[in-house]
C-alpha cells in the first residue's frame, strides 16, 4: 500500500471515530434529558397523589355529617 492510500484510509478511519464519538454524546445527553423528564414526571404524580388523598379524606368528612364521626 502506497503511502497515499495509508494516509488516505486513516483519514477515513478519523472521521469515523469522530462520528462515533459524536453519536455517542448526542445519545448521552438524550439519556439524561430523558431522567430528568421522568424525576419531574415523578415528583408531579407523587404531589398529584397527595392531594387526590387530601381531597378523598375532605370528602370524608363531609358524607360523614356534622354529627359522626369520621
């Protein structure tokens, strides 16, 4: 192999590797976008379920009438 066709096929072989880096970044900050979109997803359904409770234990109180007890 001439040294052209050396240079040539290392020059190839960079440019893969820095697509492949580039791809592997690109994958990696997606991956982190993605947890955190699911902590918030999390934290927003643990405060939905607190007051879903709130408001059945509200309403509790309410069928149960002024004279019984809860």
């Amino acid at each position: 192999m001439t040294d052209h066709a050396l240079d040539a096929a290392a020059a190839r072989l960079e440019r893969a590797v820095d697509r492949i880096e580039r791809a592997t970044r690109a994958r990696e900050g997606a991956a982190g976008g993605l947890a955190e979109s699911y902590a918030l997803l999390e934290e927003r359904h643990a405060m939905l379920r607190a007051r879903v409770q709130d408001t059945i234990e509200r309403l509790d109180v309410l069928i149960a009438g002024p004279g019984e007890p809860g």
